[in-house]
C-alpha cells in the first residue's frame, strides 16, 4: 500500500481487498469448518465475471424488465413501499439469485466427485453454503463498490470541490461499504447459502427450503436498499437485524453439521 501512494485507484483497490479479506475472515472464523482458500477464490471471482459478461444482462431483463423491478425509473420522492417492492425485485431476487449461482456450481460439481473432494469442494451442509455464498458477496461487493459507487461519488465530488476532496469521498465510502459487507451483502448471501445447504440435508423439503431462504434473504436486502427514506436509524436496525439472521444461521448450522467434532469454532483447545 505504501507503493500506491499518489495513486488513488490503486491503493482503493488494495485496501478493499485488504478490508473485504478481513470482513470474509471474520465469518470464516465463525464458521469454524475449513475450505480450500482456491474455492472461497473461485466463488468471488465467479461473480465478478459473472457482473461484467451478458449474464448480467440477461437478469436485468428479467427481473427489471419483465418484472417491476426498475429501481432506476423510482421518482426522487418514492414512498418506502414503492421503494421496497422495486428493490425486492430489481436488487434483492436478481442480485441474491446471481450471488448463488457459484455456491450451486460447487454442488454441482462436488456429485461429480468422489470422497474426499466431494466434501472439500461442494455443498455437503449448511456451513459449506454459508461460506461459499458469503465468498461470492465479497466478489460482488468489490465490483459494486468499486466500479459504480466509489468512483460515482469520487466525480461527483471533484466536480464541486477539487480532486484530492473527491478521492477523500471516495475512501469514506469505499471503508463502511466494504466492512459493513458482514451485515449486508455478506450476510444475505450467507443466509442463503445456509438454506442451499440445509437442502442438502433434507432433500425431501428441498425446495420449500430453498424459496423460503431465496425470499428471506432478499427480503432483507429489499429493506435495507429501500430503509434510507425512513432515516439513518432505520438502515442501522435492518443491518443489525441481517447480522443478526447470518449469525444465527452460523451458529445453527454448526449445531446441523456432520463434521461438529472437527469444527475449529465449537473444539475446545486444551
């Protein structure tokens, strides 16, 4: 970091990552089950190449086209139901559905392996969910904030003060964005993930599980896109309210896990 001084988009860059790892770091800890680092990688990387190719696109038309979505097309004085019935649809089903699709990649891929890579790399239980669908926010939530947000605030402000208060702005933004990821997009995805892997485990319920977790996790994200109407306390409660849905999930999914007796979170160390 010390050699990217001078260069604004190059220390952003390294201090998200550097910020992201830590906030991931935390849920992995919570966790307690461990995952090949190459795989969390893959998972985050997925979806970033996922944001940037057509597939994109292609949900855009779906869920912001096709259905009432378009949360660009929200007037200025939009009441909160307006606002949250346009998020759930536009940001909360087509976001927490892309986030996904990695952690259904490693399913899929692990029934095609044998014992022991099938345990290592796909979904067996709820904890491999929780952390493949977290891993994927992470990607998700570097190539938001860095390519829209940040350098969206970072011209708007140069525009009206000078450059080094643009970057300034940018940094201020890029820090709360990246570590309050743990109580937003980390935690959604996370949630999510704990019912992907619970399917897993029920296969009988598999798809009720599965809607249930689809439509609560982006319930949550729904209410946290479109809580800024009501105030600044109400985007903190819903936050410490998704935090507190991913810390719950965590803490029942080591209780469901097969491998407890391995769990680094649950051992007591002697």
């Amino acid at each position: 970091m010390f050699a990217t001084i001078g260069n604004f988009v190059a220390f952003a860059l390294l201090l998200a990552a550097y910020l992201s790892g830590a906030a991931f770091y935390f849920v992995y800890q919570l966790c307690g089950k461990y995952k090949p680092w190459w795989l969390l990688l893959a998972a985050a990387l997925l979806t970033i190449l996922m944001i940037v190719s057509p597939v994109l696109h292609v949900f855009i038309i779906v869920f912001r086209d096709l259905l009432p979505g378009d949360v660009a097309s929200l007037p200025s004085n939009a009441n909160f139901f307006s606002n949250l019935i346009a998020h759930f649809f536009g940001a909360g089903l087509l976001e927490e559905l892309l986030k996904a699709l990695p952690v259904f990649a490693a399913y899929f891929l692990g029934l095609l392996l044998s014992y022991p890579w099938r345990q290592r790399i796909g979904v067996c239980e709820p904890l491999d969910g929780i952390l493949l669908g977290s891993a994927s926010a992470v990607g998700f939530t570097l190539i938001e904030t860095l390519g829209q947000y940040v350098p969206g605030i970072v011209i708007e402000v140069t525009r009206q003060a000078g450059e080094g208060f643009g970057q300034l702005a940018g940094l201020q933004l890029l820090i709360p964005r990246v570590l309050g990821s743990v109580a937003g997009h980390m935690a959604y995805s996370g949630y999510f993930g704990y019912f992907i892997g619970l399917s897993v485990l029920r296969p009988k319920k598999r798809w009720r599980i599965l809607l249930i977790g689809y439509l609560s996790a982006s319930i949550l994200h729904a209410l946290w896109n479109s809580s800024g109407v009501l105030g600044s306390w109400v985007l903190a409660l819903v936050g410490a309210l998704s935090y507190a849905f991913l810390a719950a999930a965590i803490l029942k999914a080591r209780e469901l896990s097969p491998t407890r007796s391995h769990n680094f979170a649950t051992r007591i160390k002697s």
